[in-house]
C-alpha cells in the first residue's frame, strides 16, 4: 500500500451506539470554581530572564 492507502475492510461494519455513555468523557468532572494566588520578590523583568534561560538551556540538550 502506498501512502494514503487504506485497507476498505477497516472501514465497513464501525457502527458507534450513541446511547452508551460508559465511554463518555465528562468535560465538567473536574470543573472547579475558585481563586488562586501568590506572592513573589522577582518582578517581571527577573522572570522574563529567568524563562529566557530556561529556553536557551533546553535549546543546548
């Protein structure tokens, strides 16, 4: 097969029931409501170069 091939028998017979929602993901599960905050010295010129060199290291390995 070349690329883009497909082999026709994978495609017949997948019938999906709708009606089964034991497989359903539930988007709102782990939904929370809430606030988060905290408190940091470094202002966001210290991050920026602190992200920058976080960058250039992963950029060397």
């Amino acid at each position: 097969m070349g690329f883009g091939s497909y082999d026709e028998s994978e495609q017949q017979n997948q019938d999906v029931s709708a009606d089964d929602d034991s497989e359903g993901v539930s988007v709102h599960e782990n939904q929370h409501e809430g606030e988060i905050t905290f408190e940091t010295d470094a202002d966001t010129d210290d991050l920026v170069d602190q992200l920058a060199e976080i960058k250039d290291g992963a950029d060397e390995e």
